[in-house]
C-alpha cells in the first residue's frame, strides 16, 4: 500500500495533535500532583496468584465436565448449558489475563 502526500500529511497532523494532547495531560498531572509521581502499586501476593491459578483450574473443569454432560446427552444442548459455558470461558479468558499482567509486573 502506497501511502499519498495527503496521507502523509493526516498522519502528521494526527500525530502532532496526539503529541500535543500527552504534553498537556502531563502539565495537567504535573501541576495537580506538585510534580509528584505516586508510587506504583505493590506487586500481588503469591497467594492471589495462587488463588487465581486454583479458580482458573476450577472453572476449566467445571467446563470441561459441563461439555461432557451435554455431549453424552446426544441432543443439542439447551440455551442455557451453552451459555454457561460461554460465561465460564468468559470467565477463565479474564483470570487469564489477570495472571499474565501479574506475572509482567
């Protein structure tokens, strides 16, 4: 894809009005805080880790027993079993991110 010179120009633009908004959310924070940057947050426990591995663990088997029991039905299964096991990958995809963000710091 070939970029046109009015392409370029909307992109400077762009970047400048983005360059300019950062600048000015920084003086914003800067004089709100005294030029003081709070202290980052602890990092979790282990035992949150832990809990979070114990729940995603839980709720993979509690999945995994749900497919089974709608599998040795032999119908289709109902609404609501599908949606169960929406909420409950649902559920593990978040706990899963949870632990990846803790385990970057």
């Amino acid at each position: 894809m070939t970029l046109t010179d009015e392409d370029r120009r909307r992109y400077v633009v762009a970047s400048r009005r983005s360059w300019a908004r950062l600048e000015t959310r920084r003086r914003e924070l800067d004089e709100a805080t005294g030029g003081h940057v709070p202290a980052p947050a602890p990092p979790p426990s282990p035992s949150e880790t832990d809990e979070l591995a114990a729940l995603h663990a839980h709720l993979l088997k509690a999945q995994r027993d749900l497919i089974r029991a709608t599998a040795r039905a032999g119908a289709m299964p109902s609404d609501n079993a599908l949606r169960k096991i929406a909420d409950i990958a649902a559920a593990i995809g978040a706990i899963e991110t949870m632990i990846e963000n803790q385990a970057r710091g």
